[in-house]
C-alpha cells in the first residue's frame, strides 16, 4: 500500500498513510508572505471509503497532464507516491481544478 504526502498551495503537507491522515502546516516564520500561518497540526483516521476517494483524486492528477508545472512555484501544489521502492511526483499549477478538487477535500477530512 502507497503513502500519499499532498503539499498544498501555502506549503502545508498533509501525509496519508493507511488510514491516517497528519496535517503539518506551515507556521508564520516559514511562510513566503511571513504572515501567513496554516494553523494547528492534525492527525486523524479516516475510513476506508473516504482514503479510495482521496487516491482517485491524486491519482487523477497524475493522469491529467493539462494543470502540470515543472517547477514548483507559490501557489501551486505536489503529490508524492511513495511506494516501497520509487517515490512518484507531481506538480499541480495554481489554478489546476484537480488542485482545488483534492485541498477541498483535505479541508473536509481535517
């Protein structure tokens, strides 16, 4: 079973591991902006169903090559799938619908 870890357009990195979800936000100091804080971290289980949900939104981000970037800019988010050997990476742009579709979703889960 792959771990996910999804950061966010402010750099808040949310890990999936089996049925765990950890938000690490980003803290004021570590903020582009120097103002901007990601709140409190979190670790929450999750049920079976809404972890299929969340890996068919990555893994739809990883087929739709429409909102890539290939560097990694404000804004914009990664995804990770780290198998027992290879780790596989995404960039999403800012306005990737993909992008807002999983963060949604990560904030509902949270």
């Amino acid at each position: 079973m792959a771990d996910y870890l999804y950061s966010d357009g402010n750099g808040n990195v949310y890990h999936l591991n089996g049925l765990v979800l950890t938000y690490d936000p980003v803290e004021t100091i570590e903020s582009s902006s120097g103002t901007y804080c990601g709140g409190t971290s979190s670790k929450s289980e999750i049920s079976e169903a809404q972890r299929e949900a969340l890996i068919e939104m990555f893994q739809a981000a990883f087929k739709n090559r429409t909102f890539r970037a290939d560097t990694r800019n404000i804004g914009s988010a990664e995804i990770r799938r780290i198998e027992a050997e290879e780790t596989f990476k995404v960039i999403l742009a800012m306005r990737s619908p993909d992008k807002a579709k999983i963060e949604e979703y990560l904030e509902e889960l949270r």
